[in-house]
C-alpha cells in the first residue's frame, strides 16, 4: 500500500458515504502551512469498487473511468485477452503496472492497494 491511503482513515455518514477524513496531525499540519508533499491519492469509488467486488486495483480503476478492457487493451497497443490476464492478477509487475496506469491516465502507484 502507499502511505498516503495507510495514514487516512475515511469516516462514513448514516448513508455510507464519506463525511470526514481523519489524517495524522504532522500531515494535517503540514496542509496547513502549504508545505503538504502532493501525492496522488486514489479515490475512495474505487477502494470501494475493488474490495466490495474482490477486483484488482487496475479493474476497479477501469470500472471507475468507465472503460473497456477492449480500450484499455487498445491504449496499450496488447489484445483484450491479454489485458484481461493482466487485469485479473492482484500483484503486477512494475512495468506492466507502468503501461497500465499510462493507459488507465493515472500515476502508477494508485494502483498499489
């Protein structure tokens, strides 16, 4: 995992949405005085995605951008079949995961959770 999702714990209303996220108070403030390390962050659609359906970080990804495996595949320049074995692995290599995350528009360590 990264440690942007290991430090920030979601707190969810009545209804199961997120209301508030709780972060360690260094962070906090740090977010305070401007001098907050940016990192990408995966979106709380798609953790939910992934562990409510037991899918991988990249299906769960392609499901929240709303793509088929045919697209991604195309994006890569490899055949759907081929991205569909990709795709159902909970552990990817890094340069895969690379091509990936290239085809999906995002940075590859959102696909680390």
């Amino acid at each position: 995992m990264n440690a942007l999702t290991e430090t920030v714990q979601i707190l969810r209303d009545a209804g199961g949405h997120p209301a508030f996220a709780v972060i360690p108070f260094a962070d906090y403030q740090a977010l305070v005085k401007g001098k907050a390390k940016v990192e990408p962050g995966i979106p709380a659609a798609v953790v939910d995605l992934a562990m409510d359906n037991e899918w991988s970080a990249a299906r769960a990804w392609r499901e929240h951008k709303e793509l088929t495996q045919t697209e991604v595949a195309q994006r890569m320049g490899i055949t759907q079949g081929a991205y569909a074995q990709l795709e159902a692995k909970k552990s990817i290599r890094k340069s895969s995961r690379e091509k990936i995350a290239k085809a999906l528009g995002i940075h590859e360590s959102q696909l680390d959770f």
